[in-house]
C-alpha cells in the first residue's frame, strides 16, 4: 500500500510583491492544504491602527498600538467566492480594505513593532501547528517556523514586481499610478530588509524562486520536482 505522506509545514518568504500569494494558494490547492495569509495580519492591525489614528503618514504611535493590541482579534474564515479564506478584523469581513493603498504605505511602519511581532507570531505559530499549512511572508521560515521542513524564497526583478502590482490593481478598479507603485515597493523593500525586528532575509535552507521570467504554470511544476524530492527522501 502506498505510504500517505505526511503533512508538513511549507514556509513562502519574500520581497513585496513577487507573487507570493498566488504561488503559496496554488501549491496549498495543489496539496490540500490550508493557506495563510501572514501579511494579511499585519495589514489587519495597520488598518485597526488607522481607524484610531495610530499610525498616519508612515509614522506610528508604536506604544499606543501596543496598548490597543489585546482589543484586536484576527481570524480567517473560508471565502466562497474565491474558494480561499478571508481576513476578518474583530469579525468584521477586511479582505478588500486592507489591500487599500493606505494600509500599504503605513503597514511597514506597524510591522517593525516587536511587541506586534509577537503577538502575530504567536497566532501563526497556533495556526500552523497540525501542519498541512503554506504560510506566506517575510519571516515564516526563520521566525515562525524555523524548523519547516520545506521552504522557499521567492525574488523577482523590481520592475517586474511593480507591472504585477500594477495590472493587479487596474483589475480591481482600484487607482494606480506606475511611479507610485514602484517607489511603494522600493521603500517597503528598504524597511523590511533593514529593520530591527525580524528583518526579511533568506532562511540558510531555503530554496531561491526568481520567478521574474516564469509563469505561474511553469512555478507550479518547479515546485512539483521540489515536493517530490524532499518527501521521497524523507
Ligand atoms: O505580504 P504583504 O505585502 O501583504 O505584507 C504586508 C506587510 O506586512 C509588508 O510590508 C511586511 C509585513 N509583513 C511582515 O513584516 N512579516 C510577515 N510575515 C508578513 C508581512
């Protein structure tokens, strides 16, 4: 009889942008698999932040938020739209909101405070216990899960990165400007990789995904061989 495999815990770092998301659903599809969204909490608290006027400008009340951190509850609860889950702040439905631009250029900010770093790694951590989890972000595979058995960091050109952006926002009718774009990813890029807290940098035993020249479809099979490899020889 054929062994079942075990459900492991798939970790997906990275840069802004390089189509993480994407990737990290179609390979939890692809598995069955539960998919997290770690860079959705964090977008939920900036947006919590906002509301009270914590954070503006890209500067944030960091002790304030610290304060407000235990009114906040984030959960995830399954979509039937899109088949996947969606983001809920203190039960209110956040999926579209948290995606605004003004969450996007305060949300750096709010991620380099390490008492919010706790808190949200802590719930992950919770999340992704039983396994069967792909885990998207910055630190999952050093931080969260340094014990992952298998993780990735993906890269993609900046400009490549920022077209993406782009043709993701015209899609959703939502404003967008190129230049705009560019110099929001460009910045996240700087705070992310050079904060104190939990910088984004390449876990040692991750395996690199440039996907700058790869389609989603060619990803999914590179990732296939990936899989196949690690689990026969475990
Ligand atoms: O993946 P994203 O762009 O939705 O993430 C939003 C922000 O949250 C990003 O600027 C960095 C931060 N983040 C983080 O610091 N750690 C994570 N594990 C995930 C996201």
């Amino acid at each position: 009889m054929k062994k079942r495999k075990k459900k492991i815990i798939i970790t997906v770092d990275g840069y802004s942008s390089c189509g993480k998301s994407t990737f990290a659903k179609a390979i939890a599809t692809e598995l069955g698999y539960v998919y997290i969204d770690s860079g959705a909490m964090y977008r939920a608290v900036t947006l919590f932040a906002l509301r009270r006027g914590l954070v503006a400008g890209g500067v944030a009340d960091e002790q304030r938020i610290l304060e407000v951190m235990p009114e906040i509850t984030i959960t995830f609860k399954p979509d039937r739209e899109t088949g996947f889950s969606a983001t809920y702040l203190n039960g209110e439905k956040v999926e579209r909101e948290i995606r605004d631009r003004e969450v996007s250029d305060n949300v750096s900010p709010v991620s380099t405070i390490a008492g919010v770093r706790a808190r949200l790694v802590e719930l992950q951590r919770a999340m992704g216990k039983g396994g069967g989890v792909v885990m998207d972000g910055r630190d999952i595979g050093t931080v969260v899960f340094p014990d992952a058995e298998l993780k990735i960091f993906m890269t993609a050109r900046p400009e490549v990165r920022a077209q993406r952006r782009y043709l993701e926002l015209v899609s959703k009718g939502m404003p967008a400007d190129f230049g705009a774009v560019m110099r929001n990813i460009t910045e996240r890029d700087r705070i992310d990789s050079s904060r104190e807290a939990s910088p984004l940098r390449k876990a040692d035993d991750a395996v690199e995904l440039d996907n700058s020249d790869m389609t989603p479809e060619e990803q999914i099979i590179w990732f296939r061989k990936l899989y196949k490899k690690r689990t026969d020889e475990s």
